[in-house]
C-alpha cells in the first residue's frame, strides 16, 4: 500500500472532488440508468461542506477524498471516492478504519448510503455496516459503534 495522507479539504477542491466524483460513479450510475454527466458533478458541488471533508493524498498529490457531517444523533459517510487506479489498494480500508476508530472513541453511530449493486457495499460490509433500507436506486446502511468490549470479543 502506497503512503497515504488525509488534510481537510477548502473551498478550492470542490472541483477536483466533483470531477473524481463523475469517474467513479459512472458505471454504477450507467448501470442503473441515472448518468448525466452535469447532474453528477452539480450534485457534488450543491452538498459539499469542506468543514467536514478530507482529502486524500498521496505522494502529495491528490488522491481521493471522503466527508464525515455530524447529524442529529450519527454521523453521515459521504463523498468517499479514490482515483481508479488507487482502488483495491488497501488505502480506502485504511481511511475508512481512521474515521471508524474516531467514531468509535465518541461512540457515534455512522450512517451512509451506496449505489445498488456498488462494490463498495462489500467494503463496507466488512466494516460492520448493514442494510438499513434501500430502494432502486440507493442502498442505506447503519454502523453502531464498536467498544472495546466488541473489539476483543471478536478476536
């Protein structure tokens, strides 16, 4: 796995992370017949909120970037995309792990949403999420917070 490092993402990058956005969201978004090149990345621009988006880096450069925003009673995961050829990598795990483990020490639960039928939802799987609700075209899934006790018990 490539060295990796997260900073808090300005302003500046929202174009940058709508333009990675449009990437990896093409196929899935092909798949199920919602793709408009423009919507994709205006969609993007219209939610992000740099105060709680990281972004990725590696080798200094732009790598990905991933949105933790506090709610009401959880935390929603956003915005978590990589550059195509950093997928499969293990940087995606590690990031993940990282926003669990803050998540874990407050006791927060994390909520998201996946495209039907994304590969991510096996990532996220493994992870602790479970399905929620899910309609045709997202997948809503819930992580409570894992203790120390759940950590050890599941050793």
């Amino acid at each position: 796995m490539a060295d990796w490092t997260m900073r808090p993402a300005s302003v500046a990058d929202v174009e940058a992370v709508a333009e990675l956005r449009a990437v990896a969201l093409r196929a899935d978004l092909e798949r199920l017949g919602r793709y408009d090149d423009k919507r994709v990345r205006q969609r993007l621009r219209d939610g992000f909120a740099a105060a709680y988006t990281w972004v990725v880096e590696v080798d200094g450069a732009f790598a990905g970037c991933v949105a933790l925003r506090p709610d009401e009673d959880a935390h929603w995961l956003e915005h978590f995309y990589l550059v195509p050829q950093l997928q499969g990598s293990g940087i995606g795990t590690a990031v993940l792990r990282e926003l669990l483990d803050r998540c874990d020490s407050d006791g927060t639960l994390v909520q998201l949403n996946v495209l039907r039928g994304s590969p991510a939802r096996r990532l996220y799987e493994r992870h602790g999420f479970t399905l929620d609700t899910e309609d045709p075209v997202d997948v809503f899934m819930v992580r409570t917070p894992r203790t120390a006790v759940d950590e050890s018990t599941s050793m």
